[in-house]
C-alpha cells in the first residue's frame, strides 16, 4: 500500500518541480533521478543578505549623581564624573533580497533597519558592505537600500497577484543569526488583513517556517522568483507555529519603485470612508448573500470619489478587475498606485453592477473629513498632517459627542485602538476595530498622552 501511494506522489512532484528549470531532479547514488530544490536554492542563495544595524542609545542618569554631597553619603568616589550619558552600540540582524545586481539594490523590511545608525550588508561569499538607506515605507514596513558591490546575484520579481492558496513557496533568511536557512511550505491564505501588523495589511499566509531574524527574507516560488518579504510571524509560544506572513511582491515593488524616484512613498486616496459588511448592514442595504466588498459609508467634499460619482451606500466590489473582500485589502489595493493613477472600480449600486473610474488623489488635497469616523468622534473635524505624521482636529462643534471627550483643537492622534495612526484613512481603519470605545494617542504642545473615550 505504501508502494503504490509513494509513486504517483514522486511523479506529481517531478512534474511540478519539472515546470521550473531551477529545480530539475538531482540523481541519488544510483544514478535515479529524485526531486530536490537545491539547483533552485543554489541560484537564489547569492541574491539573499545578512543584515547587521547599529545604533547609538543613551542611558539617562540620576542628577544626584552628580552632587558632592549625595556621592560623599553614598561614598561614590569623587574622581567619578557623570557628566556624559553612557552610550552603547547596539546590533541587530535581520535579511534582505538583492533585487537589481547592477544598481546594488537590497530590499528588506522596514522594522530591521528603524533607528539604525549603521547598516551592514553581508553577502553569502563573505564580502559585507556598508549600504546606505535610498528610502523607508513604514506603512508597508518595506525599507529599500543600496551597497556598492560587483559580481552581484538578484533575485527576479514575480507578479504575486497570480499566487494560489496550495502553491509551493521557498523562505530563505536568517534565522536568530545562524546564517542562511531554508525552510519550504506552501501558500496557506492570500489577502490576510487586520492583524494590526502593518497600516497596509494584505499578507501572504504560509506554513514555511518564519523565524525572528527571517524579517527583510525572502519567499520564492519553485521558480526562484521572488513572490514575498518575509515580515511577521504568528508566534503564542514564542516559537513557529507554522503562520507566518510576507508582504506580496507587487506591494513591495510599488513601494521600491516610489522610493527610487522620489525617495518616498506618495501614497494618494480617492476620498471615501469604507467598512467592511456585517451581516446586519447586508440585510439593511440588501446585499445577496455571500456577496462580497466594501461599503461606502461616506465621501469627502470635492474628493476624487465625489467627482465620478461615487455615492454613500453603495458597496466596492472589485479593483481594476481584482475582488475586494474587506476595508484593508480596498486600502492596499488603492495605496498601491501612485497618485494621479486611474482606478476601475466595480460597484454594486441599488441592486445593480456598474464600473466607475476614479483618479487617485494627493492626501493633501483630501485634507478634511467630518466626524463621521466613530459615533464617539461626532462634531470633529480631522486634517492630515504633512508626511503623514499622524491626525490633526482642526474643530470640535460645541455640544457635540465629541466635545466632552478631552479632544482639543490642534492635538495630533498618532495611534487608535493601539495602531499607528498616518493619516485619514488609517484613523478609520483604526477606530472600526471597537464600536463601543476609543483608545487614542494623541501629541499636544509637545507632549504625549492617551485619551480614553466611552
């Protein structure tokens, strides 16, 4: 019995491992062919990069220190000074993709490199170099770098969008510094969103063993191109526990592309508040069951949306043909295009299917939005900050919900329900996840400080 399921299963993985020339079979001592990834792996090794930061972090120190009387009490010897706060280089290591080998680019996460002073790219020959950082997208938590380095290996960017839950998927890094490691599994979900990771969730979902360390990774298909950035784990015993996830593809070069020509991620917006559907607001606007998409809850004033047309109520479906399942894939889908991009949005309106195109927008130009957000927030008006640093209320209406909330006019929300807070669209986001409560951050005058709001 074990016979006869061990030859269709060695021949169904031939024929798969066969589609891609990287991983032909290798032959055992016998001179029989077998299925083996290392022709792929052994292509792809090369392009994959330790990275090691360093940071400078100061130690505060207690004044009294500094006080004769206090060190003679304590018999601290005089000759000791406490003038200068105590500094310590730190290091930390992560991984990276050599995405274009002429230019010296190196993709990785975000999160590996925050707050580093020095980064140090080590290649699997050995060499190591200083890289310099071209640019960051912290929603995304991509970070682009570039190293001056001949004889280079990149990795080829695959389109993720053709991905299918049970494809067979590669994750090569560096876990808890060992060193180039390789673990193998499959897709396990696409369109992963609200973990709270991420402001732009839209993960890939797979068993391939992600460790600490693995972050700035990458995940490849049998092919040997490149289909994901490793990035999270989750991990309730601290350990692998077989879910992990990797930004797709096409968002991390989106993301690559903007920082290489401007430095930065402009992202834009169309001008619309979104929720996702629950099974009460389906039977309120009759919606079919099993209908997927995204409700339109509001639309801003001179916005993109409202100048082709979108309306309140009606229900997103689909993006430039791609289905739309939940508010967070919709943020993904529009945050990928760069501003003045044209969307094809298809909509379920009364009943009936139509297709509107909307051009994305600059942030800035969508800069207002009225206290539909949250029960809890009525009566405020919201501003973007620049750089999308975070919320401002630009007003409070007197005798609204909000008035009494210890909100005021001029403090910047950084973070809701314990998520960072960019910009309007990721304070909405944020506040949909608690209907009876709010948790905001807030900076004022240069403080920080958190408001709860019942």
């Amino acid at each position: 019995m074990k016979q006869k399921l061990a030859i269709p299963f060695i021949f169904i993985l031939m024929l798969v491992f066969g589609q891609a020339q990287a991983a032909l079979p290798n032959v055992n001592s016998d001179g029989k062919p077998f299925p083996s990834l290392s022709p792929m792996i052994k292509e792809v090794h090369p392009a994959v990069v330790n990275i090691s930061t360093f940071s400078t972090q100061q130690y505060s120190y207690n004044p009294l220190l500094n006080d004769p009387f206090f060190r003679h009490f304590f018999n601290i010897p005089e000759q000791r000074q406490f003038q200068q706060t105590p500094k310590k280089r730190q290091q930390s290591a992560g991984s990276g993709v050599v995405v274009n080998a002429n230019d010296g680019v190196v993709m990785t996460n975000y999160h590996v490199i925050k707050g580093a002073d020095e980064v140090q790219v080590s290649l699997a020959d050995g060499r190591s170099f200083e890289a310099k950082v071209l640019g960051e997208d912290a929603e995304l938590d991509i970070a682009i770098l570039k190293i001056k380095a001949d004889d280079l290996v990149e990795v080829q960017i695959a389109n993720s969008d053709v991905l299918e839950v049970g494809d067979f998927v590669v994750a090569i890094g560096n876990p808890f510094g060992l060193g180039q490691t390789v673990t193998t599994g499959v897709v396990s979900a696409l369109g992963r969103t609200g973990l709270g990771i991420e402001g732009y969730e839209n993960f890939i979902q797979t068993d391939a063993s992600i460790n600490p360390g693995n972050s700035g990774g990458a995940l490849v298909n049998l092919a040997g191109e490149l289909v994901g950035i490793n990035t999270a784990i989750i991990a309730p015993s601290g350990g692998n526990v077989g879910i992990g996830f990797a930004i797709p593809s096409n968002m991390a070069k989106a993301s690559m592309e903007q920082i290489i020509e401007h430095g930065e991620v402009k992202r834009g917006q169309i001008g619309i508040g979104i929720q996702d559907i629950t099974p009460d607001l389906r039977k309120a606007f009759d919606i079919k069951n099993g209908q997927g998409g995204v409700l339109v809850t509001n639309v801003m004033e001179d916005s993109p949306a409202e100048d082709a047309g979108l309306k309140s109520g009606d229900v997103i479906i689909a993006v430039d043909g791609k289905k739309t399942a939940s508010t967070g894939q919709l943020r993904s889908q529009i945050g990928m295009r760069a501003i003045g991009d044209k969307v094809t949005l298809a909509i379920l309106r009364d009943g009936d299917e139509e297709r509107i195109k909307v051009k994305v927008g600059k942030a800035s130009s969508l800069a207002r939005l009225t206290g539909k957000l949250h029960e809890l927030l009525e009566g405020v008006q919201f501003e973007s900050e620049p750089n999308q640093e975070g919320v401002r209320v630009a007003s409070i209406a007197p005798n609204s919900s909000a008035a009494y909330s210890g909100l005021r006019p001029g403090d910047v929300i950084v973070a809701a329900n314990k998520r960072r807070v960019y910009d309007l669209e990721s304070l909405e986001n944020a506040l949909s996840r608690n209907k009876f409560s709010v948790l905001l951050q807030v900076n004022r005058g240069g403080d920080s400080l958190f408001i709860v709001i019942r």
